[in-house]
C-alpha cells in the first residue's frame, strides 16, 4: 500500500472533521472516508494544511490519521510537516506505524536558497526515517518557499525514498514539462507527480505530465472523471466536465474561505455532519453562501451531482 514513483490517480485532500463544540467528530470521518472511496479515489491524504493539522494537538493528529488508514481501503499518505524534527519523527513513526502509505512533508517559509532547501529536506528525511516514503510539499503560494525543477531534482535524486511531489506552483505547468524533461534526458529518476492548488490548472497539468491530482475540491468525483478521462485520451470530455465546475473551483480557492466553502459544501454532500472549523478560522458570510448555492444549482445543469437536496450546514 505504500506510495511510491509510479504512483497515479486521485489521491483526495480530506478535512478534519469537528463537532460544532470544536471537537474531533469521529463518525463524520468514517462517512468521509466512506464517502471518497465511493467517488473512487486511489488514494487519501489526511493532516494537510487544510485538514486543519496545525489546530490538532499530537494525540489528535495520531488518532484522526489511524481512524482514517484503519477504514479506507485505500492508501493514506499523512502530513507531518513541524516546526521541529522531533515532532516530525514522532508523528510519521506513529503514522507509519499505523499503516499509513507514507507521509507528505512541507518546508519552513525560513528557506531561502536552493542549498537551504535541499539541506532541510536532507534532515527531514532522515527524520522520517530512510524506509518511509515522503511527498514534498511545493506550495510556494503558501510557503513563500520557490522550489525550481534543479532543487527538486536534487532532492529526488540523493533521497530513494522521495517518492512524490505534490505539485503546487502557480503558474507551474512549465515546470512539469522540465521535471518530465530531466526524467526522460536520465538525469533525474522518476517522481510521481499529483497536483494539488484546488485542481485549478488540473485539465493541462495532466496533459503535461502529471500522474492526478492530490487535492481536497469538493466534488473529488469530478477529479476521479477527469483524470479517467484524460489517461485515456478522452482531451475533449476531461476538458468539458473540468469547465463546468471551473466556477466552484475558482470560487473554493479564494484565500481565507476556501477551506469553509469546501466544509460547506461537503455538508451539504451529507459527507459531514457539521461545516465547523477550529479557530483561527474564515467564515462564510450569508451572501457568500447564497454565492455558493447559486454555483451549485447552475452547475448541476451540467453534473447530477451537484443537486444536492440535503439540509444546509
């Protein structure tokens, strides 16, 4: 069940899933875990930045990811990203031990030059320990972190156990072609690609080279069709349904509220039972949520999916 560089497929971004008093809400996560393997994901990834793994204390973060590998009958990759290497090592030895498919690790927003970077993944992987596979996290929208195509190389090559990038520079379709152009030119060994950034880019990221998606949009049915339809060479119809929840996409993306549209709607799905974030958090404003209601309905002319008749969060 491990992950490892010929991994492909949907790999879905999965909230923490809390009761309205803040509370982890167990039953939720086993309806959601439920819930993706219907969609027909490959894969989960649990404590990611917007599972909300800073808000969760270690004892939290440990039974979240071991409830959601003991149910899923699919691979879980976990986040361990931290501060410090101590409390890396602890999370992924516990993850790992759980049974987790490997852990996904994200840089400090301190690094600034392409040594620092790849001398920190360096010690990070020795953390985790050289039998663990890790994802490198490259979000430098989020991380102020820039990864160029050498850096990555340089940390796939002189790591074995780096197995997976997760994709998420924008714009980065230029730098998928020369992560493919270094596989193929035998400098660089093959790294499983899966992106993430709300999907948004996902229609050409795959036409590029990338192996899915790893990222939590609301409908990760809409992702499974889509690379489905794109590995089979389906350009027209992967591109049609993408265009169609193009609008929501945009939408869940907007920084601050991305996270409670995607909660909103997932409740809406009947997925969890409650759209409550742990503070700090971004609400949804009444309008905001009229917004997305009106983006629903207008999306379900296209996809059935999006007529959701359960009862508002």
């Amino acid at each position: 069940m491990a992950v490892t560089r010929h991994t492909r497929g949907v790999y879905a971004i999965a909230p923490t899933p809390f009761c309205p008093d803040g509370t982890v809400d167990p039953a939720s996560i086993d309806r959601m875990v439920d819930f993706y393997a219907a969609a027909g994901v490959d894969g989960l990834t649990v404590l990611g930045q917007l599972g909300e793994a800073p808000k969760l204390d270690q004892d939290e973060a440990v039974a979240v990811a071991s409830r959601v590998i003991a149910r899923a009958p699919v691979p879980v990759v976990v986040g361990v990203s931290a501060p410090g290497f101590a409390a890396m090592r602890a999370l992924s030895t516990a993850v790992m031990g759980a049974g987790a498919a490997g852990v996904m690790i994200a840089p400090p927003s301190s690094l600034r030059t392409d040594d620092a970077i790849v001398s920190w993944y360096a010690w990070a992987a020795e953390a985790v320990g050289p039998s663990t596979p890790f994802v490198i996290q490259d979000y430098p929208l989020s991380f102020s972190v820039v990864m160029t195509p050498g850096v990555i190389r340089r940390i796939a090559s002189e790591h074995e156990n780096c197995v997976m990038l997760k994709h998420e520079d924008w714009p980065g379709l230029e730098k998928i072609t020369a992560l493919r152009g270094f596989e193929a030119d035998g400098s660089m060994p093959r790294l499983s690609v899966l992106c993430g950034n709300g999907g948004l880019f996902l229609d050409f990221e795959t036409e590029r080279g990338a192996d899915g998606a790893m990222t939590g949009y609301c409908f990760p049915d809409m992702l499974v069709d889509v690379v489905r339809s794109a590995a089979a060479g389906e350009r027209d119809a992967a591109h049609d349904l993408f265009d169609a929840h193009l609008p929501l996409l945009r939408y869940e993306q907007q920084p601050g509220v991305g996270l409670a549209v995607r909660k909103y709607v997932l409740a809406r799905r009947g997925v969890i039972a409650s759209d409550t974030q742990r503070s700090p958090a971004g609400r949804l404003t009444v309008t905001a949520r009229d917004e997305v209601e009106y983006l629903l309905a207008r999306l379900s002319r296209y996809d059935p999916r999006a007529a959701l008749r359960v009862s508002g969060a």
